[in-house]
C-alpha cells in the first residue's frame, strides 16, 4: 500500500484506539492500563501489516493483544486492520519492543510472546541488530507467567538454529522447544502472517517453535515489578 493510500486509508477511520505511540504509553503496560479489564495480556513482536494480530485478536476476544512494530507504516496499516475488524482486544504500538521489555513490562506478567519472522539481518556485520539477542531473550522471557509461552517461527534456518542455541543457553527456566502444526489454508489470508504466506507458496521452509515457561526466572538488573 503507497504511503499516500495509508494516509488517505488512515483518515477514514479513529485509530486512536488502536495505534499508540511509544510516549503516549502508561509507565507500565498491563491489561488494566491499556484495555481497562483484568483479561491475560499477549505481545507480538514485529507485526508487520498485522495480520496475525487481527486474526488472533478475533479469534479470542477474551485475550488482550499488543502488537508492536518498529516500522511506523506497517504498525498503521495493522492499526487499520484492528479498525476495521472493530477490534476491542487488541492494539498496536508504534516503536521499538526492545526498551518496552526492559522496563515497561512487569515480571511475569504475559501470557505470551510471539516473534514471527524477524528480519535476519543477512549481512554478517549487521547480525547484532537481530531482536532475538540474548539481552531481549532474557527480558521477554523474564515477562512471561510461569507457563506462559514464547512462540517463535522463521524461514531462515541460520537464525532458527542459533536462536534455538541462545534460548537454551540464556533462558534456562523454558522447557524444550516443542513444535508448531502447520494446518493447511483455507483461504488466502488463512496464515500466521504475510511471510508465513509468501513462504509457503513458494515452497520454503518454515521452521516453527514455541516454549513454555517451567520456571519462574532469576532475578537480574532490569526485573521490575519484584
């Protein structure tokens, strides 16, 4: 979509219930602060043009559903989406999730957290710039209730392995990664995202994990809330 049809996209519809800014947010971002209720909180990092957040949104209206993205156009174009499927559970966050982890996001707070597709960084100078580094690792599973879930879906095998060894390493209190089923579509937009989308039908690989919390985890520097 041209930036000049989001705009004119944009207009026709409220999104401020939907679209928040980083500096509009509560100092802590919890279900009563952002939806008024007491409903299990879920946050999806780099939602890209939304599509899981609307379809997941939908499906469970009794779940809550944060979706934050770095790129300000595609975080409007899912805020559009949630508008138009009047959504009431779910809203998008314009900025970057690594600050948001590391103190704006009690302990054990979440029900899950959902990294689907990241952007790989392909250069091998830039792959420090990966979100699933081990200092995000440690704060998004810090925020995860014992049981939660840590879900996690790429199509870059590099990645997918070396995420897989950073989360055993700098996340000991998850259990095993367990694997994701993959249903087949029913229609086109029946995927976890656009990228899952796009892989599938041209026939590459999608790796799919997700974990759960056994264990509450350690205390470290920039735990909040206890």
């Amino acid at each position: 979509m041209p930036r000049r049809s989001i705009r004119a996209t944009a207009a026709q519809f409220d999104l401020r219930p939907v679209l928040r800014e980083v500096g509009d947010l509560p100092a802590q971002l919890t279900s009563p602060l952002l939806f008024g209720n007491e409903r299990p909180l879920e946050i999806e990092v780099g939602s890209g043009k939304g599509l899981f957040m609307q379809s997941v949104s939908a499906a469970n209206p009794k779940t809550n559903f944060v979706g934050v993205e770095i790129a300000r156009k595609y975080a409007t174009m899912a805020a559009i989406r949630l508008a138009r499927s009047d959504a009431k559970n779910a809203l998008m966050i314009a900025g970057d999730a690594e600050p948001l982890f590391a103190s704006r996001i009690p302990v054990e707070l979440l029900a899950a957290v959902h990294v689907y597709f990241p952007d790989p960084w392909w250069k091998a100078k830039h792959k420090s710039r990966r979100v699933l580094n081990d200092q995000f690792i440690a704060n998004a599973v810090r925020t995860l209730q014992v049981g939660g879930r840590f879900h996690f879906w790429t199509d870059v095998l590099d990645y997918f392995s070396s995420t897989i060894e950073r989360m055993a390493m700098v996340a000991p209190e998850l259990g095993p990664p367990l694997p994701e089923v993959c249903t087949e579509a029913k229609h086109e937009l029946d995927y976890r995202t656009h990228f899952e989308r796009r892989s599938r039908q041209h026939a590459i690989p999608v790796y799919r994990v997700y974990y759960r919390k056994l264990q509450s985890s350690p205390e470290r520097p920039t735990d909040i809330g206890g």
